[in-house]
C-alpha cells in the first residue's frame, strides 16, 4: 500500500485572523524579540512573542513580518520605520499588533539593522516592551487621527504621503521631534 500523502501541519496559517476588540498584554520584564532578513521576512521568534502572537514558531519563520500587522496601524509608521532601518538607523515605534486568534497588544519596539564585517546590512533585529495603558491610550488616539488620514487619501502611496502630513501637523503643533514624542509617551514603568 502506498504510504498515506503528508498532511499539511495544522498550526501552518494562509488566513488574516479578524480583530475580535480582546486586548492582551505581557509582564513588563519581558521582552518580545524578532529577526528578519533584510526584507522583513521572520528568521527567528522568541517564546514572548509565540505566546502573546498566538502563533507557532512554523506560523512566523519565513513569513513576512506584516503577519501581525493590525489593520489599525497607520502605513506612515512603517515607512518611517523602513525609512530608518534601511538607513542603517534604529528607531523606537509603538506598534499595535495582531495576535493569530484576533487579540491585539501594544508593543514599544526598539528595532535595529544587523551589520556584517563590511558594513553592509544583513538583517534587522526588534526588541519590544511592554506599553502602559495611558501610553497606549495617547498613542491610540495619534494613530486613529493619521489613520483618519490616510483612509481619506485613497491609495498606498497617497494615503502614506497623507499619514506623513498628519504626523507632521501633529509634531509641529506639539513643537517636538517623533523621537521626542516617543520618549515623552514612554512612562515611567519603561523609562526605567
Ligand atoms: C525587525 C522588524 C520587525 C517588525 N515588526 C513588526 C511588527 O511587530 N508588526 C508589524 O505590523 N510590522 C512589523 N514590521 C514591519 C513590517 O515589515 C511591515 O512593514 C508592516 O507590517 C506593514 O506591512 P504592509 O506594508 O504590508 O502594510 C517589522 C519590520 C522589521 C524589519
């Protein structure tokens, strides 16, 4: 008899989980790491983010990081991150992100390129922490205005072009740099 075909592993995801509004969160002593190639596509994840994500170890590694992006999250906060990143800068971001089974949590990421002898990048690497809930609630309420912005915009292109314009206004209004605005939003519980 020939041997039964292999059957696809079960835990191996091809669908966008559907926000279900659950929030979860994670001890503020741990720290959720990932690698990615250049590309942004997952070499390694460590047990905090397994966990907090809801997914297999198999659901992540090889996969585009946009895995867990909440489609809450505004595109000009990626393009700034790439924007950083590919030029050899780190950057510090807060990220809403999107668990496999529809939660969502809060990350401050602190995301770094990764360099080989010559200089040249080979990959990224990202650390996130804990976001205390007040830091959550103005970061929230910053990206549902750039959102607002974007989704006004139309297009991929536009609608970062509008988000950047948003978080410009915003920035100005409030007389600080975006890395000024991170570290006045951190909290106690992480600036320290
Ligand atoms: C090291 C690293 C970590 C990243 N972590 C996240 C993350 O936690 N959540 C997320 O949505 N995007 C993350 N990104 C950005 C994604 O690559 C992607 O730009 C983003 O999800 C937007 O996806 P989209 O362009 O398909 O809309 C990360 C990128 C790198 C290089």
């Amino acid at each position: 008899m020939p041997s039964p075909a292999p059957q696809p592993q079960a835990s191996r995801r091809t669908h966008r989980p559907t926000p279900s509004g659950a929030e979860r969160s994670f001890d503020p002593e741990e720290i959720i790491v990932s690698k990615t190639d250049v590309r942004g596509v997952i070499t390694y994840a460590n047990d905090v983010f397994l966990r907090v994500s809801a997914y297999d170890e198999a659901d992540l590694v090889g996969k585009p990081h946009n895995v867990v992006r909440h489609p809450s999250m505004p595109r000009v906060v990626f393009a700034l991150l790439w924007e950083r990143i590919q030029a050899g800068s780190e950057v510090f971001a807060y990220v809403l992100n999107l668990a496999a089974d529809g939660a969502h949590y809060w990350v401050f990421a602190h995301i770094t390129p990764t360099f080989d002898a010559h200089g040249t990048i080979i990959g990224h690497h990202s650390n996130r922490r804990w976001v205390p809930p007040e830091t959550r609630r103005q970061v929230a309420t910053l990206y549902a205005t750039l959102l607002a912005a974007e989704r006004a915009a139309g297009g991929t292109h536009a609608a970062v072009a509008a988000g950047q314009r948003a978080l410009d206004a915003y920035l100005v209004d409030a007389g600080v740099s975006y890395d000024d605005l991170v570290w006045s939003l951190v909290g106690d519980d992480v600036a320290h």
